[in-house]
C-alpha cells in the first residue's frame, strides 16, 4: 500500500504541475497578447511612420456617428452600394506613411497603405469593387482590386483587398509591394512579434492603453523643402525627426508627443523651439477669440493650451496636455452644429 501511495502521490505531482505549468504557458500567452502591438498595426507593411486609431473610445464619448455628415455624391453612392458607413462600422484603422522619391509625382511627397477592421459586407462591397476595378489579381489566396483615382490628368492606382470578414487592406503606392506585403503578414498575423521594423524598434515606446498613438517620420504630411512645416510655419526640425505620439483617456483626454533626438543637446533646442510655437498659438488663439468670439470653443481651447507643458526629459523634448472632451465633441460636431 505504502508503494502503491507513494505511485499515485508522484503522478498526481507531475499532473499537478503540468496543470500549472500550462496555466503559466496561458498567462504569458494573454500578457504578451496584450501588450503586443493591435494586429491592424501589425498587418502594415515597412514604411516611414506609423498612424493608429482605435475608434470605438471615441464613438462611445463623442457619438459622432450620429452627426449629420455632407457626404459629396461618390462617397454616397460607394455607402449605398455597399452599406459600409465609415464612422459608424469602422472599428479601427491604420496606416503606414510612405516617404515618396518624387514629391511632385502623383502622391505627392507621402504615400499611404491602411488596414481597416469593422463591420462590412464582403459580398457588397466585393460587387462594388469589381464594378469600377480597372484590374484584378489574386495573391495568396485573396482577390486585389485596383481602381484609379485622382483628375484625369494625374491619376494613381488603388488597391483594394479583403483579409476577412471583418479586415480591409489598402495601398496607393505605385507598386503592388506593399499589398502583397499586408497579405504577407496576415498569414503570421496571429504571433505577437509579427510587424514591420519601425514597429519592432518603436512601439515599446507607446504608452499603455492609448487609443491612438503615431510612431516614425511624423513630419511626412507637413514636409516642405526638408523641413516641418504647420500653418505656412516653417519649424527648425528636419523632417526625419522621430516622434512618438499617443492619446488616453485618464479622466480626460491626455496628449503626449516625444522628440527623440541625436543628443541632450538637440533635445534642449526642440525643446525651446516647441516653447516658442506655444507661445504663438496662444497669441494666435487669443487674437482669433477677440475678432470671432466663440465662448464654449474658445474656453475648451484655453483649458487645452493651459494644460499643455513642454519638458526635456534627456535626449527627449516631451509635450503634454490635456484635451477637454467638449473639444473632442465640438470639433467631431458639424460646423453648423457650433453654437458662439
């Protein structure tokens, strides 16, 4: 008896640890799964800068899938085609930011490849782009429309994939690399360590449960002759500058934009230079107030240029502020819907 006890006593040990080792195994897993980048960001293919936006944070506080939206007549007959209401299906989205050769050719100085989750009808909208694709491939398994769009003078092409039922793939580029490259990457989409480059070296530096963030070559959109350009003003940042942006909800909505710079020295003067740019806008807010008062945006907009600190944290200049919801809603609102 004391033999056959001491039998069952080690088997049960050894099922006993099995049992926590692969409770251990499945924690780790659901940790790693949490903290790994969202996988619209992970589908995206190498690129210059990176844009996410989780949107259902910002339906839920601002409902701006009930304002009334002027849809010009295409975008309304792409929604009555397909049945796909942007701000009401689309869940998230991402894009990747292209760096173009020549800024002056058909996409300008930035090309864009994007990942949509929602709720769409894959059978409609699949009707739809085969309606006005001017071309058709399959790739791994997956059928690419493309469509140009554009003026009759300067067209680019646009693709157009379906990954799921609930997942949409797109590229301008002038190439099919980076569509290829999403259908790729779905296929590994479910490893948490699957993603681009810049999304590897960058996305620890996110903070937790941001609703958006950006990482990469920022400046790309607002690019002019090398150099950062807001408004018509020029800043002294090349346009390779590394930024790392992020919006959370903790009670409001918290800004946080960080500079990575070469050295502590850079950092010092990115930091005087963003002191200087607030100062400006808040002698550019004050002025606009006096000459078109609008109470309830004016006080939104002065608590959010209150709130907002620039710092040096090393080879980082960091600015930080917090964005009133009643902003939020005015400017999801219409114009016509903004009361003086």
């Amino acid at each position: 008896m004391s033999l056959m006890y001491r039998r069952m006593h080690k088997r049960t040990r050894y099922s006993l640890l099995l049992v926590l080792g692969l409770i251990a195994a499945l924690v780790f897993a659901l940790v790693l799964r949490k903290t790994a980048p969202p996988e619209a960001a992970r589908l995206l293919p190498e690129s210059d800068a990176i844009v996410y936006a989780n949107l259902k944070p910002l339906r839920a506080a601002t409902h701006f899938d009930r304002s009334p939206v002027n849809r010009s007549p295409e975008y309304q007959q792409f929604i009555d085609a397909t049945g796909i209401v942007p701000e009401r299906d689309l869940d998230s989205v991402a894009f990747a930011l292209h760096r173009m050769d020549d800024p002056k050719g058909p996409n300008g100085p930035v090309g864009y490849s994007e990942v949509f989750e929602g709720r769409f009808d894959g059978n409609r909208l699949a009707r739809y782009l085969a309606s006005i694709a001017t071309a058709k491939e399959t790739y791994a398994g997956h059928d690419i429309f493309t469509i140009r769009v554009g003026d009759d003078k300067l067209t680019r092409p646009l693709r157009i994939a379906q990954l799921g039922y609930d997942t949409i793939a797109a590229s301008n580029m002038p190439t099919a690399e980076q569509i290829h490259s999403i259908l790729d990457r779905h296929g590994a989409s479910a490893s948490p360590f699957s993603g681009s480059s810049l999304l590897s070296a960058r996305y620890r530096d996110v903070p937790a449960f941001s609703s958006a963030w950006a990482i990469g070559h920022i400046g790309l959109p607002f690019s002019e002759r090398g150099s950062i350009s807001i408004f018509g003003l020029q800043l002294s940042l090349p346009e390779d500058t590394t930024f790392v942006a992020s919006l959370r909800y903790l009670g409001t909505l918290h800004l946080r934009i960080e500079q990575i710079a070469p050295n502590d020295a850079d950092a010092a003067h990115a930091t005087e230079t963003l002191i200087s740019l607030l100062s400006l806008m808040k002698s550019v807010q004050l002025a606009q107030a006096q000459m078109q008062p609008h109470p309830a945006t004016d006080t939104a907009f002065r608590e959010l240029t209150d709130s907002t600190k620039v710092e040096q944290h090393k080879d980082r200049a960091v600015l930080t502020a917090n964005i009133p919801l009643e902003l939020v809603k005015q400017l999801a609102a219409p114009a016509t819907d903004l009361q003086p």
